[in-house]
C-alpha cells in the first residue's frame, strides 16, 4: 500500500476545550506522527463532581508512543498548553513552542516536579522544524493571549495550514499582527495550501471582529469616569487586555495592582520573554491597601466567577487586606463562557449588595473576542484557498456550520470529531478508522478514565445518598446482633416520623431471622437482599433510591 | 402602638424563583396577613443535588398560622404556584386565584393527593375580596401565560398594587391586552397608589419590549420555508405561544402533534377554561408518525434542555416513534435561562449530529420575553405615580437597579431582599425586621431544610468520595480480625499501584495493634483516628480527603 496523510483528533472538535491534534504520514498504520497541542477542560459538578481537569485520553497515541516525532505547542491557552505535565511523561518526546509559550510550558512542567530537556524554543517561520516526514513553521497569528501560531505543516502529500486559535486583528496592542501578505506568501508557495484545520469557535458571530485596539478609548473613558476604587477583572493570560487596562488606570491617576496568582504569571513570563514591553509599574496588594481608594486600580483574576479566584474573593469579603464598599466599580473586561453563568451572576449580585456598580460587557464597549468571526473565516478560507478545510476548535454545531460555509464555496469538507482519522491525501477528506477516543480525569494527584464508574458513584451519591449496613455473621453462619445502618446525605426521618435508619434495621432484622442458611451464607445473595429491602424502605419513606453499600463481615473459628 | 402595613418576601427577592410574599396589617406583631404567590425553583447539580424542588421556607407563617387570612395567586407559572401541593398543607388558608390559575393549582393538589375546598375561583376588578384588613382585587395583566394578573391590595393605609409578572402587551395573542386606562383609573382612585411592588426581571433590557403578536410573521414564514420535519420548543405553560406556532405550522399545510406531558395539560386547562378558543386541531403521536415528515409539525416541550422532556428525548433518539432526521428543523422558539446553558447546549449538538437545522433566538425573531423591560418599567411607574415602589421578582443586581431608577424620578424605595420586613406605613419604606427566610427542599417526598446537611452531605460525597471503615472489637476490647474498608467514588489504586483499600487497612492495622485500651474502648476516639487514618493515607496516595464514615460493632458478652 502506498503512503498515505491522516488527521485524527483526539480532543478539541466536538467540544470548545482540550485541544490534542494528531497528523501522521506513512504506509497506513505504520505513519510517522506528530502532536499539535495537549490542552485541558474544566470539570463541573453536573458531569465530573471532585474531578481537576479534564483532557484527551492519549492512550493511542500510547500504543503507538514510537511513531511519534514531537509534539507542537501553538500558544500558552491551558485548552492547548494545560495537559502538558499530565500527559507528556507518557509520550517523552520533544516539545516545540515559541518563546514566551515555552515559557509557561516549562514552568508547568517544574511545578509537576518533571525535569525535561526536550522542550525546545522555536523562532517563527522561515524557520522550519523537521519531525519525520513533517516540516513544521510557527507562523504568527493574532489571538487572546502574546505569541499564537498558526502551524504550516509540510508534507510530502501537500501543505497543511493549522490554524490554531486566532483572529485577524491589525492592531493586537501586545504581540504580532495579523499579516495578510504572509498569508498570502503561504497560499502561493509551492503548490498551495491542501488542508486548512480552522479555528470554528465564532463560526455564529456574523460581524467582523473587532481589534483589541478598540478598547482602549471606551476602557479609559469610563475608568477616568469613577470616583470609588476600580476593579477590573479579565483572564488571566490576556495580556494584552491588562496593558490596556493598566495603562488607562493610570491615565485616570490611579496606581494599578495585580491580583490573582495566574496574572502576575502571565505578566512576568510576557516581560521575561520580551512580548510584554512598556507595562505600567504596579503595586503590591501589602502597598495598595494604603492608597486612598479613588487611586487605586485593582486588576484581577477570576472572570469566570471561580470561586478561588480574586473576583470571587473580594466578593465574599476582604482579600489580602482590600476590600470592596459602596461607590467603588468592578468591570468584567470579559465574555462569560457558556456554563459559568451562575458563578459570574453570583459574584455580581455579591457585588450589588455591598453597593458596587458592576459593569459587564453587555454594550460590547469593554471586551472582543480571541476568534475569528464568520466574516473572518471566510477571509481566511479566500485568502488561503485550500482543497480541503477541516473545521476544528468547536462542538459539534461549530464544526458543522463552518463545513456548510466550506462545501458552500466548493472546497472540500467534512466534519471530524475526536476519535475519527481522516485520509487527506486525496482531493477530498474520507474516514478511514474510529479511535476510541474518550477523556482522562486528574483527580487529586491520579489520572482516572472518565469511565472508569469512579465519577458516575460520586454522581449517584450526590443524586440518591448513601446507605451502609453493616453485618456480622458469626462462626456458624448466624447473624451476631442486629444489621447496623448509617445514612449519608439522606434525611435522618421520613414521611412515618420514624428515624429512616431504625426502619431499616426492624426490617433488616425481620429477613436475618427468616433467612435460609443458603442465602446467610452467600455473600452475594446478603449483599443483593440487604440492598433490595435498604432501597424499598427508603423509597416507601421518603421516596428515593439511594446507593447502597453492604458489608458482611464473618468471624471466623479460630 | 399604632397599626401598620408591612411587607415581607420570603422568597422571590434576591433570586428570579420561588415567589411567596407576605402583606401585614394591623398592631405591629398582630398584623393580619395574606400571603401572595407560593412558587418554586429548581435544583441543579452544583448547589442542590438530588433534590427535586426548592421552595420558600415558611417557619415565620406557620408560627404564625393564626393570622393568615388567605393566600392569592397571581398566575400559573411554576416560581409563583409550583409550591402549594408542599406548602398550602402547614397553612391550609383559603386560595384565591382567577379561573385558569386556579384549574391548574386544583391539578396540582389533586395530584399530591389533597383534596380542598378552599380554592376560590374569582372573578377580575371590579371583583373584590375581602380578607381582614386587605380588599384585593384580581388586574389582568399579560405575560406569558393566560390570566396573569396584578394585585390591586387597598388596605387602611393606602392602595397596594403588586405587579406580579408582567409585561405591556396591547395584542397578546391569548388572554387580555395590557390597558393603560385600567391602570390610569386604578391610579386615580381614592388616594392613588401608596406602594407599587414591582417585578424586575428586565430592568437591565434597554429597549421597550415586544408584542407576542409580532412572532406570528417571522414564524410563518420560516415554517413554511422548510422542507423536512419542524418541531419547535417553547415553554409549555406560554399557550399564546403555542397557538402561534400550531397556526403558523397549520398555515404551512402541516399537520400538528404535541408533545410532553406539561404542554398537553396546559392547552387542555386553557380550553376548559375558556382562555384559549380556535387553538389548531392536533393529532396524537400515533398518527404523527404515520405522516410524511414534511407535513408534520411537532411543539414539544423541553425549551430548558430538561433531560426527561420531549426535545431532549429527540435528541437521543426515538420518542412515541418519532425521530429527528437530516433535513429536519428545531427551533427554539424560547430563551435559554442562566444556568441552563450545558443542557441546551448538549441538545443542539446532539441535533447537529443528526444533520437537523436547529434555530434559536439569536435574530431577536422568534421569542419575546414575557416581562416588562425598563423603559415599560417606566411607563408604568409614570403611568401609577406610586409614593413608594418596592422592586420584587429579581436578584440582587435587579432589584438595585431598579431602586435607582426609582429613586432618581423621586420616588421612595428600598431593597428588601427575601426575610427582610419592611413597614410601609409611612411616606418611605422601614426595614423593621429581619426574618430567618431559608429554602425547603422537596427530596423524593419529603420536605428538608436547606441547613439540614444533608445536601451538604451529598456535596461533600460527590467532591470527596466516600470511605468506609468497619472494625469489629470483641468483649474484651480487642479487635477482632482486621479492620475492612469499602471505597465509593474512589478510584481503586493510587500513585504507588497499590489498592488504595489495602494501604488502608494495614494503615489502620497497625495503628489497632498498638492503641491503647482507652481509644479502643472509646467510639469516639476510635471514629476520629480511623477516620484521620484513612485521609491521611487517601491524600498519601491520590491527593484528596475523602469522607469517612466509620462503624465499630461492639461484641457484648452474652
């Protein structure tokens, strides 16, 4: 069989989160791989109770850990940099990010105690990265966050543009612009470009996006216009915006101070690796505290209503000696992401009842978008004019709306989800294989499968309770005493009155003592009759079914 | 002392839900009550898990039964009669209602099992019901379900109007148009408005609100221009809505099919009522799946993502024999409320799997809201000239905003979120106390309060897993045998490979082998050093503190 050029994702399409690309070229089966991105998502209580993080399960690429080349970082965004120190010791092979991304990179690599030598620092394009059969050039895009690539990916089956996050911004206040003549230099090398892998997260937002540029004006206008103290909070990693940010707090004679480990991070690794030039000198919180409140500026951490975060801190009290009263105004220089809604609103209501004017992107003054909007996509499709065009960094109606506007042009289209290779070397995409493709949980200090039934038992404690009873069986198969019950997360007293516990026990008693020796004896039989009468009184009491844990235990003769 | 009119939420202030509301007249601690709305919220994963409803907790009520004269229901929606079949049994209080409410609230006691005489059906102004000092009279107003009305409360101490929900609707489609000279007249009576108690949800939409009847238009004609099946969602209880859409679908030469039980008792209450007339045949699913798709239209429920309801059944797969296919459309004809985000989310890709077009709100075309925005907010204030508006009906965020607008137009307010007693004898509002105002959960079939624990409980469960200890210790006081551990939501093996269960038990091994005869002897020592035992050894080896449950069964000697 001949050498084929296969694109199979393992995180990131089907869901906006854990990005984790792979590209592989080769005798089928025997390509050589490479990784673009090891990202994280975030857990929630509804799906993933007490879990960290959650991120691609590599185990194919596992399998298959000797094909692969290296692994290509294209930005410091935890959905692509964030599974880095989780997921890395089980592939081992070299890292390549720009600067200030490898920056965050080794840093998250030390923090989880991993020594590396194989994190290497890339200059952007013309400088090329051999991997195999791959040549890899980081080109610069404009984004969220300093230092974004875009990947053009070499083959010998044709030219790749992965596109990474982006936007087309001229005027990106921190980090390079976007360049319409090098994108136009990449379209026309060679034989132009086969594949476009976009970026599809504002496939819906039909109006061109706006430059981060344009915030500054509204920002210092409406800073310049409080009188109490102001707080702005935006994530963390968009240093652009804190520039903006910064500076107008002090155009409006305000000092500015950080807040929130994660920011100072980000400000620190952009100054160390020269993204970040020029930023407003800031004070620390210990300085702050003394500053009369109309001069102060407090920039900070927790845009997203994280409950550790600063925003939410200040917003259930004093943090780090500073704390917010009436007439100050807290602005949320950000876009509430799609499930965060009651975090974010109860910070603001927190806010409204100590009397502080909570300002959010609502006029579309104070915050724009990392991505690329509709218009945006179509700019970049008609500028590269690819073959083909993969949709990738979107659920599934992302991906399929961004293909409708592909097949609608005449270019090549198809929806990949996680877990399903792609054949690219045609003229047109075709399925080749499924991958079992699922997600890996960090819980505490271990990674777990997402259906490993660790999580569904967390989920059905949380829904149902939690039953125990307890038996001993002595020497001669006779219960010793009565079965003892305890409740978890379960009212002590049903619909009766009656303790729940107590009616369980009457009639755990009541079957012990009319039970045959066959089923006192069988532990499984015990377990499974025990359960079905904790469970009927339960539901008879107050309706519900909960979990049940049987423990018999035996005595046994010396 | 003198007598004086109070005001007292319970629930409804402070969160946009579970309605109840409190006017007092009469010696201070010897007012005569009446209650205004019994309403719930709904639970989710994060706060409330396991639980089945939230509502008002109704302690200060109870403890004061006595004084209760009545309680009135403004309209049907669930936050403002969700409640009763729970709470009207600890007052057992006559229930005022106008027909189409009051149909809905007997289904529901009907339902629970309860069977009452005392729910009144009352006719709207000029009607008037006397309850102690209070004469209430039932104003229609619209919103988005039939007979929503205003409360117009004339007490010894000046007129009282209670917006409840509402919006200015002159063409609703069902029910009565909003009629500004039924309000000029109620305004111009006797006195005037002394206090306008008034809902706030869309205090921060800045432009006036629509019609209903502008939906008709748009829907039509998207309808009509689709060639697969079209099933639209909406709140089951907006009847206006629903006629709209059987209409629009009836127009377009498609048969109509209703699906979810919520939507099938709404319409038929609204027929026997008399508020809805010429609602479209529809046929039953039995038939509807013997039609060619492009003749058909379903309304289904499950406008939230709600997982049991219609439109989430669809998006898994066949529901009564009918399934969603490529080519198809779904609309939601509705907003998404906050919070609710994952689960509509979940569903719209689910559909986009499928290949079905799904539609939403984005354009502004197929939804309005049923409540009034601010500038309507305004026409109202200016339209009743009240001396006092107390904002109701909004978080925290809402009910501030809609004090400043007051304040600045002169007119008297205060924020009273939910326990907190005002007296609005005077020419301004007076907190005069505050109220312990909890929640009460409906779990299964039992009433707890929200402070019980257990819910904590279930939390920590879900966050934590859950480990359980049984030690048995004979007569003497020695152990006997070794101690046994179970796990649950717990992953089986930790950092060093080893079953987490069996580092446990030798842990707690050793630790019985060498306690000494006053911890063995001792439950609560024992529960707190197994327990301390068993995190140390978890955190040891996954990085989490699990609950702990610990049993020690005690021998006796015979």
């Amino acid at each position: 069989m001949s050498e084929r050029l296969i694109y199979l994702p393992l995180g990131g399409a089907g869901e906006i989160g854990m990005n984790a690309y792979v590209y592989g070229y080769g005798r089928p089966g025997k390509e050589r791989l490479i990784v673009v991105d090891l990202g994280v998502t975030f857990p929630d209580m509804e799906g993933s109770p007490g879990v960290d993080l959650i991120m691609a399960d590599v185990a194919w690429l596992e399998e298959n850990v000797e094909r692969i080349e290296a692994v290509f970082i294209t930005h410091a965004h935890e959905d692509h940099i964030g599974a880095l120190p989780h997921l890395w010791p089980k592939l081992k092979k070299p890292i390549y990010a720009r600067r200030f991304t490898a920056r965050i990179g080794q840093m998250k690599l030390e923090e989880a105690g991993i020594a590396s030598n194989d994190l290497h620092v890339v200059e952007p394009r013309p400088t090329v990265i051999e991997a195999g059969p791959f040549k890899v050039q980081f080109v610069p895009v404009s984004h969220s966050i300093p230092e974004s690539s875009a990947l053009v990916i070499d083959t010998p089956a044709g030219r790749i543009v992965h596109t990474g996050d982006f936007k087309l911004d001229g005027n990106p206040v921190v980090g390079e612009a976007f360049d319409p003549l090098l994108w136009h230099e990449i379209a026309h090398e060679g034989e132009g470009v086969k594949v476009l892998v976009c970026d599809s997260t504002n496939v819906f937002s039909p109006q061109p996006g706006r430059s981060e540029a344009t915030l500054a004006g509204p920002l210092a206008e409406m800073i310049a216009a409080q009188t109490g103290m102001v707080v702005a909070t935006t994530f963390a990693s968009n240093v652009a915006r804190l520039k903006t940010l910064a500076e107008a707090g002090r155009a409006a004679g305000r000092s500015v101070c950080l807040l929130g480990r994660a920011m100072k991070k980000m400000v620190t690794a952009a100054e160390e690796t020269n993204v970040l030039t020029g930023f407003p000198g800031h004070v620390p919180a210990e300085q702050a505290v003394e500053l009369p409140r109309q001069n102060l500026m407090l920039i900070v951490t927790g845009s997203q209503g994280e409950r550790r975060a600063a925003s939410a801190q200040l917003s259930r009290g004093k943090y780090l000696g500073l704390e917010m009263k009436e007439g100050d105004t807290f602005l949320f220089s950000s876009r509430t992401i799609p499930g965060n809604e009651r975090g974010v609103i109860r910070i603001m209501n927190a806010f409204s009842e100590m009397g502080v004017e909570v300002i959010d992107d609502r006029g579309g003054l104070y915050h724009v978008s990392g991505h690329a909007n509709r218009p945006d996509l179509e700019a970049v499709h008609d500028l590269l004019r690819p073959q083909i065009l993969i949709p990738m960094h979107g659920e599934h109606r992302h991906m399929r709306e961004h293909m409708k506007i592909a097949l609608a042009k005449g270019i090549a289209s198809e929806v990949a989800t996680n877990g399903t290779m792609l054949d690219l070397t045609g003229p047109a995409p075709k399925v080749v294989e499924y991958i079992e493709a699922g997600r890996t949980y960090l819980d505490g200090t271990v990674l777990i499968g997402a259906m490993d039934g660790v999580v569904r038992d967390r989920i059905r404690m949380a829904l149902n309770g939690h039953v125990l009873i307890t038996v001993i069986i002595d020497e001669d198969d006779v219960p010793l005493g009565d079965a003892w019950v305890e409740l978890m997360g379960l009212p002590e007293t049903g619909r009766g009155g009656a303790a729940i516990a107590d009616r369980i026990e009457d009639e755990l008693a009541e079957f012990l003592e009319r039970a045959p020796d066959k089923v006192i004896g069988n532990d499984d039989k015990m377990d499974e009759a025990l359960r079905r009468i904790a469970r009927q009184v339960t539901m008879e009491e107050i309706g519900k079914k909960p979990e049940v844990t049987v423990v018999v235990s035996r005595l046994m003769a010396d």
